[in-house]
C-alpha cells in the first residue's frame, strides 16, 4: 500500500560520519540535503521572540517566486556540464538527473535569500558530487584532483567555488 502525506511535512535526520559508523552511501547524498556542522560556532544568547506561522502555501508561493525571478544563468549550466563532463570522465561519478533537479531548484531559491549563483552551485556539488570522491582510491588520482581545481577556475573563476576546493584540499591532505 502507500501513505499519503500532505505536502508540508519534510523528514528531517541526522546520521554522523565519523570513524564510529559505516560510510554514507552515494544515494543517501542523492536524497538528502545534507549539512555539514564541522566547526564549532561561537556561543549566542539569542533573545526570545515570538513565534510566526508560516502557511506551506506561502512558503510554496515563495519558492515559486525565487525560481521564477532567479532561474540558474545559462553560462552556468554550460560551466556546469563542462564540470560534470570533466568529472565524469576523470572520476567515472555523474550528477544524474535528480541532483540536477535538486541543483534547478536549489539555486533559484539561494540566490532569493541573497546569496550568489555561483556559491549554491559550489554549495550543491560539493555536498552532492564531491562528497562522493570518499569512495574513489584518492592516492591515484592526485593528478585529476589538481586538474579539477584548474577546471573549477576556468569554469567559475579563481575566487569561486571555495567549499569545493577546501573539499578537495582536504582529500589531498589525506593521501
């Protein structure tokens, strides 16, 4: 059978990545939205405020509005299959057709909340496509990792795209 569920009920988890567990599988990155909490913030004493209901209509309304007044630039979806391609044939990891939904929809509704194209796209692929480099045999792709940081600069320029490239740092760092 199935359970119908209205549309304004989100699943929220946790899982922890650590030496403790087994690794996240790809798909699990596929489906999920996944944020990393890897520093330690300052502490904050915020002050009590009163709650606010928010409709999933208007919060629909809302996401609909950003992916209308902020769809993704073209040249970013030519850098972004010039990127995918470049991954592809280095790393044999695709993006597939769900994470460029999730990309689609994503991005539109960052740059809404004052962000920049460029920085939800490094915020996608670095959780999405990146992440999954942790299964690959990193030592003998120390070459590819140095091209797809030249590739991230050609694509989005030498400022850009910061959490991918600490990512692959990071991956670098452990070989």
């Amino acid at each position: 059978g199935k359970l119908l569920l209205s549309p304004n009920i989100w699943f929220i988890g946790t899982a922890n990545r650590d030496d403790s567990t087994f690794a996240i599988t790809d798909k699990v990155y596929d489906r999920a939205a996944s944020i990393e909490l890897s520093v330690k913030a300052d502490f904050i004493d915020a002050p009590f405020t009163d709650s606010i209901h928010v409709t999933y209509d208007y919060m629909d309304s809302l996401f609909k509005q950003a992916w209308k007044d902020h769809p993704i630039s073209q040249k970013s979806l030519d850098s972004l299959a010039k990127l995918d391609q470049f991954i592809r044939d280095n790393f044999q990891i695709t993006f597939g057709n769900r994470i460029m939904k999730q990309i689609n929809m994503f991005v539109p509704v960052f740059v809404a909340c004052g962000e920049t194209e460029v920085d939800g796209l490094d915020y996608i692929v670095t959780r999405k496509v990146l992440r999954k480099f942790e299964f690959l045999n990193l030592p003998f792709l120390r070459k590819e990792l140095d091209e797809l940081l030249n590739v991230l600069d050609k694509l989005f320029g030498k400022q850009s795209f910061n959490e991918a490239r600490a990512m692959i740092n990071h991956y670098k760092k452990q070989m």
